[in-house]
C-alpha cells in the first residue's frame, strides 16, 4: 500500500475512534440559583410554592439549577465542610424572608460584596423588602422597605410602565392580579428602574394606611448595584400569582437578568406622564 493511502486509513481510523461530541456539552454551563425561604417574622403560606416555582423554571428552561434553603448557613465567603457550598459557588440569590434574619457581620458583607463588588445577582421576592429593618446597607440593594399593605389582598390594578423590557413586555399594559401589594417606603425613583406600579385611579386612597402622598406604588422594578443586578416585585403573596404563566414568565426573565443571561435597561428615569 502506497504512502498516502496508509495516511488516509488511519486518518479514518482515527475519526472512527474518536468521541462523538454531545450536543449538551456545547450549551453554557447552568448557572446556580440559591433560593432562601428563611423566617423571623410572618409566615407565607405561598413561600414553599415560590420556591418550587423558580427551582421548576430552571430546570424546564435549562438554563440554572436551585438549591433551596430555609436557613442562611451558606451566605458566607467562609469555606464551609460537609459538602456545603458558600455564596461563591451561585450566580444569583433570591430572598421570600421576613424579619431579621439569622445572619453575623460577616455573612451580611458576603451577601453585599456577592452582589455590588462580584457583580451576581439579587432577585428579592414579596416579603424580601419585609426583612432586616436594622440593616440599612441591605435595605439600600433591595430599593425600599415595606411599609404596610393598604389593601391587603385584593385584585390589583396594575401598569406596565417598561413594556420593552423583557421581563415584563409580555404582560398587557394594564391588567389585574390577585395578590397582597406591599407600600414602599425609603424608595426613589432616583435610584431604580420602576417597571410596574399600581393605578392610583382606581384605589381607594382614603384608607387611613395609606402613607405615600404622591400616591405612587411601584410594584416591580431593577437595579444595578455595583457591579450586580437586583430585581424585585411585591407579587407573589397569594398561590393565584404562582399559578399564573405570566407572573411565572416574569420571574423567569428577571431571573436570567439577573444571571447577567439578557440584558435590560436598568437606567433609573422619572415616572412616566401616563
């Protein structure tokens, strides 16, 4: 057999030979999605839901895997044993809390430092802005603190003020949902990208709880912080909202932007005149 065919057969030998490549293996790495559901004041029944709702759209999007918690053991920069990871090994962290939680100084600066210096992200859900009160650094990411329910659950006139935004664009410009909507307080449109709020119009602002005199109630919105990405939405009190594939699709684009997965523009800007 001359040179050139030998070459050629064991070219072909070695083609033969070689691993197929798994399609799965070109895909990105999943990203890793800590979910805490961890409780020092109010009890939500719908907490359990949400958390199973956000491992669920990792796992039918591919696109992250979840490790739920309901305590804060792992929000540390600290190398912890028996298999735990520490806030280094996720790429996001979400908060269903209420209270002050069980955390030291230094899990507190992990949880900072994890999102404004190592630019990961924060995804706060409902009774997030319910949570350390005596921490004003935290209450400084999430963008507000809870400041009563007025209406306490109820159907909630809702506007879409950002509908090119991917995290919200598939909700119609106006419409209701069963849920319980928290008030902010410290909140400013200075330093957040408002993307929903309630329509004042159609609330009953004589209710004595009523505290906000410009009678603006933002119910989503995003943040850079830092380097990082926060988002959070007072929905998801009641088991309707977790239900519903829209509010479903909307905690899924939050989530891939905070995962840095899409981008959106998070510029702060004044409310809209409509």
């Amino acid at each position: 057999m001359k040179p050139i065919r030998i070459l050629t057969a064991m070219l072909i030998l070695v083609g033969l030979s070689a691993p197929i490549s798994n399609p799965l293996q070109a895909q990105a790495k999943r990203k890793r999605l800590l979910v805490i559901g961890a409780v020092k004041g109010w009890q939500h029944d719908a907490t359990s839901q949400a958390m199973a709702t956000l491992s669920n759209l990792g796992r039918e999007s591919g696109l992250w895997d979840t490790y739920i918690k309901t305590d804060t053991q792992l929000i540390t920069k600290k190398k912890l044993t028996g298999n735990a990871k520490n806030i280094d090994y996720f790429d996001a962290v979400a908060f269903y809390t209420t209270g002050e939680l069980d955390m030291d100084d230094e899990q507190k600066a992990a949880l900072i430092s994890f999102v404004k210096e190592d630019g990961k992200g924060f995804l706060g859900v409902h009774s997030a802005i319910d949570t350390f009160y005596k921490w004003p650094e935290y209450g400084e990411m999430t963008g507000a603190y809870f400041d009563e329910h007025p209406w306490m659950t109820f159907e909630a006139p809702v506007i879409i003020e950002d509908p090119q935004s991917p995290i919200v664009r598939h909700f119609p410009l106006a419409f209701k949902t069963w849920d319980e909507i928290y008030q902010p307080k410290d909140f400013s449109r200075d330093k957040v990208r408002v993307l929903a709020r309630l329509d004042e119009n159609k609330l009953d602002l004589k209710n004595p709880r009523v505290h906000r005199a410009d009678h603006d109630f933002a119910v989503a919105w995003m943040k850079q912080y830092g380097k990082g990405r926060v988002f959070y939405s007072t929905f998801g009190h009641t088991p309707e909202s977790w239900d519903r594939p829209d509010m479903q699709k909307m905690w899924l684009e939050a989530t891939k932007w905070v995962m840095g997965l899409i981008e959106a523009d998070a510029t702060p800007r004044p409310r809209p005149a409509n």
